[in-house]
C-alpha cells in the first residue's frame, strides 16, 4: 500500500525462508484463517498481478510458494470440519494433530460463519472446491438454524446438535463478520444466493435491531441505534454495544445506504470523542464503559475511510486525525502502540494485536493518501475482514467445478461483474452517492444529539 517494494519483498522473502506450520500448536480456525491464510493470499495476488499498480512488488524466482503455503495451512485447519454433525467447524485445530480431543463443540457465527472469502478464493486459485465447499457448508447451515419468526441468528452454536447456546443477535462480537461476508462473497464470486442471504439479513437487522427514529437526520425520537436482541423474540436483551459494531456503517457504505452510515457513524465517533478511544463494549443507557479496556481496534478508523471514499466530505478528514492524534498521545509506547487496559485511566498492556498494522494504520494511511494505487489505478479491490487487499476479477467468479453441494438439484446462479448492482466494488466505490448530499457541517444537529446522547456535553 505504502509502495515500498523492498520492504515488501524481504518480508516475503523472510515469510518463505522461515515459516512453518509443521507445528504442534493449536489454533483458531477463525483467527488463523482471516489473519494469517488471508495475508498469504493477499501477497500472492498482489506478487503475481501482470499490472503491478502499487510499484514493482515481483519477487526474483518467485514459484507460487505463498500460495503452497495458503494451501499447507487450509489443509491443516480442515479437520475442524470433521466429525461435526451441522458442518459448522470447531472452533480450534491443531495445526499437527487435528482437533483436539477436549475439544469445545460450541462456536460463534462469526467464527464459522466467516472463512468463506479466504477458503472461496484459495479453492478458486488452486481449481480445488474443497475448501470453499467446507465453508460455504458452514455458511448455509448457519443460515438454515435462523429464527423462524425473526429472521435472525444467535451469536453461539453448538455444532453437534444446532442448539443455540447464545441466543443473542447483534452486529458485535460473534456475529459482525458474518454478515460482511455475505456480501463481500458476493462481490467476489458472483453468487446469487450470498446476496439474497445478505439482503434478507440486513432487511431482518433493519426490522429487529434498529432503535430511534426511522430518518437519521429528521423526525422525532433518539439517533438511530442498533443494539442486542433475543433472536427468537426481537427483544431487548442488554443496553451495550461493543467496539467491532463500528464496522457497521463501513458495509452500510458498500451496499450504498450511505445516509443511515453517516448517522451510526457519528455515534461512535461521539464515543471516541469521549474517551479518546473506544471502550470495548459501552452501556448507552448508563453513558459509560462496561468493558473498559481498547485493544487498538479497527472498525472506527475502516468506517471513517469508507464513508471519506463515498462522501468526500472532509469531516471524515477531521476524524481520521483526531483518531491518529488519540493513538499517539495515548497508545504509543517504546516499540510500538499498546492496548489501552482502561479507556478513562489510559492504562496500558504489553500487547499490540496485528490488526492494528494490517487495518488500523491501513485504513488510517489510505484515508490520507488520496493519490494512493488503491484509488487511482482503475483496478477493482476488496479489503478482508482483517484488511487484506484482494483484486476483484473473473478469475475468481469462474470456478472449475459444479457449483452444487451434495444433494442440490440445480447449480448455483452465477451473476457476471458487470451484472453486479447496488455494490461498490472497490474502496473508493465506483457508484460515489451526490456528493452535496452529504456536505454536512463539521457539527450538525444530529452530531449535538448523539453527543448528548453519550454524555459529552
């Protein structure tokens, strides 16, 4: 992103010469498949790219070894989808061994239900539906276990009996990624069938956690607020929300409901305001943190670039730098930037999570860099659950294998790239919204009101 080519190639040069995953380690399926399976693809598209927008990123001699790598790891990691009753994975693998024997039969959606891009796009470039087929068996099962009567899921499962243990359904922890990647399955592969699940999940999100007034900008009532419900009933279950809901207005921007995005948006960033930070999870009702600590989390910083990208508004600017100024007055340390152990103390851990280099400074960067590769090649891009850099192209919406699962009547239809309405493709969305729409003043009516909302002023 930062066009520094031989920073580039020595790191993968040093990734090849040293890693393994020939290790007695046990991991999370989830976390090793966004994080580490989906930075190893990312590199390999971006190595093997004939037009090579961000510089010459080529590697000398280079023969697919980050993509053999990919495929070492995925085939390590499908043992979690074994022995498993619904198809939905374990939650953890050993990379050796296989599952182990104590292993917990409980999972959240967001953890199996989120492998499909990783595993849909290795499956692709290596003519092997294996991969995609596990996940986008997972996917539909979890689709399969949803209310009757709400439409919505809960945010654990058991994946021996499809019970759900938590039958929470939120835009938070254990259910976020989920529904980002039924649509980012879409923009990627073309399958119909991810845009229909993702469009009557959003329509059943919009009907069951949606609280305030219907219009963001007008009309009586609080700002708009999604929070946590009973799944089955629709009914309020807690008055939190936690710090990963931020992504929220970011994937608002993608399928184009770019006004309701600017108003949560703001929501957040009142918070931030506040603290100079996110606090892990925030009880609006009491106005104060219930989970204190900020593990330098992305979602803030993603939504801020997505709805920069779409509006242009140089709020979002403003945003961005006050997020920058925060993490260097609050979080930096000696070797790098700390997790904020209290929101409102400024204590700090010794821990700096990767998302923190792979999104935070990322989306922070491009926010900033308007002649970036990224948004003035002309090419198509997709970022990852975890900030990775995906090209979208007919490579991977032509697969090399019968798009059925055992027992469908029919194959999966398939939509073209330039059949795809309603989505913005790249980062800097194709489709950009009337720009004078959305000029708004840096401190508009609606920003005074969110801000009482959350105590400010």
């Amino acid at each position: 992103v930062m066009g520094n080519s031989s920073e580039f190639q020595k790191a993968v040069k040093l990734v090849i010469d040293t890693v393994s995953f020939d290790k007695d380690s046990t991991v999370q399926v989830f976390e090793a498949t966004i994080r580490v399976l989906g930075s190893l693809l990312s590199a390999h598209i971006i190595i093997t790219d004939t037009k090579q927008p961000f510089g010459d990123m080529t590697i000398k001699d280079y023969d697919n070894e980050l993509l053999h790598m990919a495929h070492d790891l995925a085939v390590r990691l499908l043992p979690a989808f074994e022995n498993t009753k619904t198809g939905i994975p374990y939650p953890r693998v050993n990379l050796k061994t296989g599952v182990p024997p104590d292993s917990n039969n409980e999972t959240c959606t967001a953890g199996a239900g989120s492998l499909l891009v990783e595993f849909g796009i290795l499956s692709r470039l290596l003519g092997d539906s294996t991969f995609e087929w596990v996940a986008r068996r997972a996917v539909k099962a979890l689709w399969s276990l949803r209310s009757n009567n709400t439409g919505l899921l809960g945010n654990v499962v058991n994946i021996q009996t499809g019970h759900w243990v938590g039958k929470q359904s939120g835009l938070g922890a254990g259910s976020d990624s989920f529904y980002e990647y039924l649509l980012k399955s879409y923009i990627l592969f073309g399958e119909k069938e991810d845009l229909e699940m993702f469009n009557d999940a959003y329509r059943n999100i919009q009907n069951h956690l949606r609280r305030g007034r219907e219009a963001c900008n007008e009309g009586e009532g609080d700002p708009p607020l999604y929070v946590n419900v009973n799944m089955f009933t629709g009914q309020l279950m807690n008055t939190w929300i936690d710090s990963l809901q931020a992504f929220f207005p970011g994937l608002q921007v993608l399928i184009g409901d770019v006004e309701d995005a600017i108003c949560l948006h703001a929501f957040y960033y009142a918070i931030w305001k506040r603290y100079g930070a996110l606090p892990e999870r925030y009880n609006w009702q009491l106005q104060a943190p219930d989970v204190p600590f900020y593990p330098l989390r992305p979602e803030l910083v993603e939504s801020t670039y997505l709805l920069y990208q779409a509006t242009k508004n140089p709020f979002y600017l403003h945003v961005g730098m006050d997020i920058l100024q925060s993490l260097e007055k609050y979080t930096k340390a000696k070797c790098g930037y700390a997790t904020l152990h209290h929101v409102v103390e400024k204590t700090k851990e010794d821990r700096m999570e990767s998302f923190f280099l792979s999104e935070t400074c990322k989306y922070l960067y491009l926010l900033f860099d308007e002649e970036n590769p990224l948004h003035k090649s002309g090419n198509k891009y997709m970022f990852t659950t975890e900030g990775h850099i995906v090209s979208v192209d007919e490579r991977f919406r032509n697969s090399l294998w019968q798009d059925i699962l055992p027992g469908e009547e029919g194959s999966a239809e398939k939509i073209k790239p330039n059949e795809v309405k309603a989505v913005n493709f790249s980062s800097n969305c194709n489709r950009v919204p009337d720009e004078r729409r959305y000029l708004l003043p840096l401190k508009s009516n609606y920003m005074r009101q969110i801000d009482r909302m959350v105590g400010l002023i």
